[in-house]
C-alpha cells in the first residue's frame, strides 16, 4: 500500500492514521511544489492531481480525505479508530468534513490562494480577509466540540486526524493563538508516538 503525499499537507493527518493503524504501508513523497502532482505518472494513479491518495496493494486508489480516513479506520478494527457508537462515528465524520471541506477549503484556501476565489488582484486582500474569518470561526467551532474531551468523539479516532492537519497549520504557519481546548488537544496530538513518528518523516517541527 502507497501514501501519495507531500510535507505538511492536509495529507499529514493520513500519515498519521496509517502510522496508528498498524497497516503496512510506503510513504511516496509528492513534490507539488515543482508540479508532480500534473505529471502524467501520478495523473494516471489519481486525476484529480491531489494529496492524499491511497493506492491500496490490489492497484485500486482511494481519493478524498474523508474516504481514505474512513476506510483506514474500517478496514484496521484493532486500532479501534472508528468510535464504537454510531453517534461517535457521525462526532468523528462531523469533525473530518468541517476541518477539510471549510476550515481547509474555505478558510485557509481563501487566505493563501485568493486568485482561486476572486481573479481580479485588488479584491485578494478582502478574499484572505474573509479566509481568516472562516478559519478563526472553524478553530472557535472546534474548541466547543472539544469542551470536557480529549479528542472530537471522545476517544481516539479517525474524526481527529483532519481537526490535526488544521491546528498544526494554525500554529505553526499562521502562528495563531489556539483556543484553550484546542490547544490542549494539540498538545495531546503531539504526544502520540504515531505522531511524534510522522511528524519526523516528513521533517515537520512543532514550535
């Protein structure tokens, strides 16, 4: 089995939950810096020329934080990173579509790539503008999720992989303040061998 993935991308919370699961896995650094992700060799394992991507040791490709998030987590039940209740899995797919699909997608996006929001160049800074505001509120929203727990569905689970990737961005590239319980959850992150594993793979540091 293959990680298509590049340092510090939002494909980082995979990385990690491959590392937890126990699964027997290659990491393939993907430069996007330098265009990797539009070459024909990797257009042809995923279309959508984006980290993360699974290739599972059948050949098949898994695509799309979520998909990949959840399937590790099916497929690896000793790992117990799927929530034992239905109401702890809809916390952890709760918490992995907000991270990726809004506080990724609509917020940080807006803030580092305006030109995909808005083409004229003297309306970016109101585009990163209102990217803060997405991300500011999406770190708010999580540290209410997080209030009187450890991780977003209580226990360690696939569902806190995503909220991860975003607060590791928000501390480390953005240098914001966390929240209090997002602070501490990232903190709890950072402790994990799993994480402390991957973290030194892909050359991360955490201030």
């Amino acid at each position: 089995m293959k990680l298509f993935y590049t340092p510090g991308a939002c494909s980082l919370g995979i990385h990690v939950l491959l590392e937890e699961s126990g699964a027997a896995y290659t990491p393939e650094l993907l430069n996007i810096r330098e265009g990797a992700q539009f070459k024909p060799e990797f257009v042809a394992i995923n279309s959508k020329s984006k980290v993360p991507t699974l290739q599972k040791d059948d050949g098949a490709v898994i695509t799309e934080f979520p998909a990949i998030a959840f399937w590790i987590a099916a497929s690896y039940p000793q790992a117990k990173l799927m929530p034992a209740t239905v109401d702890g899995q809809a916390r952890a797919l709760e918490a992995t579509d907000y991270a990726v699909a809004t506080i990724h997608m609509q917020g940080f996006s807006r803030m580092f790539r305006p030109v995909n929001f808005a083409p004229s160049e003297g309306d970016h800074e109101a585009v990163k503008d209102r990217g803060k505001e997405l991300f500011t509120k999406g770190l708010a929203w999580l540290d209410k999720a997080l209030e009187g727990k450890d991780y977003v569905a209580g226990d360690f689970s696939f569902g806190d992989a995503a909220p991860f990737y975003v607060t590791f961005w928000a501390k480390e590239r953005l240098k914001l303040d966390l929240p209090p319980n997002v602070a501490a959850f990232y903190a709890r992150m950072l402790a994990r061998p799993a994480v402390k594993k991957v973290m030194a793979a892909e050359g991360l540091v955490a201030a």
